[in-house]
C-alpha cells in the first residue's frame, strides 16, 4: 500500500473499534480499510480485495464487516452482501444498511423479499436519506414484479416529495422508469425535465471518469495472521446461497442488475464506506 495510507485517515470512531486488536494488526487492517474507501468507487473489484484482508485479520470487527458487504455490493455480489450486512447487523444492531441489503435480494431476483424487508420495524428508524432509499428500492422492486401503480405508490411518501439535490434527481427517475411501465409516457418525459443530461447521467451512476487508479499487490497479507482473526465463514445464511446476480444481469452493478434507475443504496454503499477517511484532517488536528 502505498505510504500515504496511515491509520490516522480513518474515522475517529472506526479507529476505537478497531483498538480491540493488537496495535500492529489493528494498523494493517485500518490501512486496507482506508483502501476500501478510496477504491470502491474507481475500482471496486479493488475494493474487495482489501475488504477481503481485513476480514481475515479481524472478522469480528463490526466495521470490517460492514466494509466487507458494502465492498460485495459493489461488485454484485449480492449473497455475500447480505450475509456480511446480517452479521453487522447481529454485531452492533444498526439497520442503516436495510436499503442495500434490499436491493441485494433484488439483485438475487427476490423482489418479494425485497419489499419484506422495507416492512420490517426497523425500516421507520433510518433518516430520511435511507428512507428515500429504501423507498427507490421497493418501487423498483414493484417494477420487478409487474406493478407499476404499486411502484410509484412506494413513491408519494412525504418524505420522497422533500428530497432535493441528486437524490430529488434519482426519486425523478424512479418515478419516470414506473411511469413508463404503467404506458404514461409524456408524464415520464415531464418528470424528468427539470433536470440537465448531466444531472441525470450523475444520477444513474454516470459520473464523469477519474484519473488512472493505481492497484495494489495484496498477496504479502497472504500470510502473518494474528490471533485476533476471525473465521470469516461464521455466519453464514444458507438461504443465500444462490448465483449473485440475476439471470441476465452477468456481473453489472445495481445500475443495470436492476430496472436502469440508480437506487440511493448503491451510492450509499460508496458514501459509507468513504466515510471512514473524510475527516482525517480535522481528526489530525485533534489529536
């Protein structure tokens, strides 16, 4: 890795979890983690490997979990996804990421579940961002089953209408893609009017490409693990052993496993897994 890769990028409460390891453990698997961050966006097959690192050294650190489903995520893996963020879950009891493990099952082709999911109690304690979130992923998965009307129903939530900004941007689309199933083409073609090309490329997962990413060699982690490991196997739901992705879908992100609209939990898996590096700067300071 390269040497500006520190500990000390990481989220000052990331860092106190990662304490319950020996010092020179918890710095290796910090330093993959700060690399989960940097690379999931440019290069998430990356992303995953330095996610996969982690888990080895520490797999029963909450956040390494959590780096590790969000990482699968990406990559379409979406039955390892779901099993990583159901250890989270069990770990330290958050449902932050109920928006993405439903659009998992939808990348599985389990609609059904999907929805079961957003019906769950927990849904009604996310924010409103992971509640307009999950909201996109039941429409689409009402879109996966045939029912439009339901689909933009999932839609007219209060809290759906107050989004602004990009994700006003990515609620338009989800509800222009149930218009158009439902045949209501012109009301589509209105909804999303008010937005540039630009706006709606960046919404659908199209952002302007960055500088050539440099990937890292990570086979010297093959060996040196500590006692602190976890057996990464441990709890495992054997109902998702299933392809991860759905028929048709190869190995394409959530952008296009599912109806063309990009739900806010794929950009949730990039903007909580960045996260733990935002305020390093601030955190330096500190300390």
């Amino acid at each position: 890795m390269p040497d500006d890769v520190t500990f000390s990028l990481l989220d000052r409460d990331v860092r106190g979890r990662l304490r319950t390891l020996s010092k020179d453990n918890a710095e290796r698997v910090g330093r993959h983690l700060v690399m989960v961050g940097r690379l999931l966006d440019e290069d998430a097959e990356a992303a995953y490997e330095h996610a996969q690192a982690a888990v080895r050294r520490a797999g029963r650190v909450d956040v390494v979990r959590e780096a590790a489903g969000l990482a699968a995520y990406r990559t379409g893996r979406y039955a390892e996804a779901l099993r990583e963020l159901r250890t989270v879950r069990r770990l330290n009891g958050s449902s932050e990421h109920l928006p993405i493990m439903a659009d998992a099952e939808r990348g599985l082709g389990r609609p059904e579940r999907a929805i079961a999911l957003s019906q769950e109690p927990e849904a009604a304690t996310l924010d409103p961002e992971g509640q307009i979130e999950l909201a996109i992923v039941v429409s689409g998965a009402r879109l996966d089953l045939g029912q439009p009307e339901a689909a933009l129903a999932a839609l007219s939530g209060p809290v759906v209408k107050g989004a602004r900004g990009l994700v006003a941007a990515r609620v338009a689309q989800a509800r222009a893609a149930a218009l158009e199933a439902a045949g209501r083409t012109d009301e589509a073609t209105v909804e999303l009017a008010a937005y540039s090309q630009d706006e709606l490329d960046e919404a659908a997962g199209n952002p302007p490409e960055h500088e050539d990413v440099v990937v890292y060699d990570l086979t010297e982690d093959e060996d040196g693990e500590t006692a602190d490991d976890a057996d990464p196997t441990e709890d495992v739901d054997s109902d998702d052993e299933a392809p991860d992705e759905r028929p048709g879908a190869a190995n394409d992100g959530p952008d296009t496993a599912h109806d063309g609209t990009a739900s806010d939990a794929e950009r949730a898996a990039s903007d909580s897994a960045a996260s733990d590096s935002e305020d390093a700067a601030s955190d330096e300071e500190a300390q």
